[in-house]
C-alpha cells in the first residue's frame, strides 16, 4: 500500500493537537507536520511552496489564538500563517 503524504499545520500554541492528529494518521499517511517541513537553507514560504508540491493532503488547524481589533470589535482569530498556508495548500490542488 502506497501511503498518501499528509501536511499538518497549525499555530505553535496548538502543537498539543497537532501530535494528536499526527498519531492518529500515522498509520494511513505519511505525516508531514509543520515543524519538520522546513529546510535550513531555504525561506520560509519556499519551504511552504515545496511541500505544497509534495503533499497529497493537508490539515491547517486553525483554532483562536490572536485576539484582533476588526471594526472597533475585538474578536479571537486563527493565527495569519495557518490562512496563509490553507491559500498556499489550496491553490496548489489546481
């Protein structure tokens, strides 16, 4: 069986779920998380681009980790590099 790969995104506040997810996949997909994606002589976003390139899925787990000022409202909202991985991650599926 040829296993699926798999990136799992989340905020660094949130790396507790993502072990969770991470352990419950293990068995069915290689599981690429967030942490171990990144390459030491390559930015950030070019490691981003490279495993949106390499995965067959991906998991962005987006929970209320920044308190925001939106129209004079405070509100709680997922960390920006989760969205921004989710756009990078969708758009890669075209």
């Amino acid at each position: 069986m040829a296993y699926k790969r798999l990136f799992i995104g989340s905020s660094a506040e949130q790396l507790a779920i993502l072990s969770k997810v991470e352990e419950e996949l293990k068995d069915v997909a290689i599981c690429i998380p967030w942490t171990k994606a990144f390459s030491i002589n390559k930015s950030a976003l070019d490691s981003l681009i490279k495993q949106a390139k390499l995965s067959d899925y991906a998991i962005l787990i987006a929970t209320k980790d920044d308190l925001v000022k939106k129209r004079s409202k405070k509100v709680l909202s997922p960390r920006d590099n989760v969205i921004l991985e989710f756009g990078l991650f969708l758009g890669a599926t075209s």
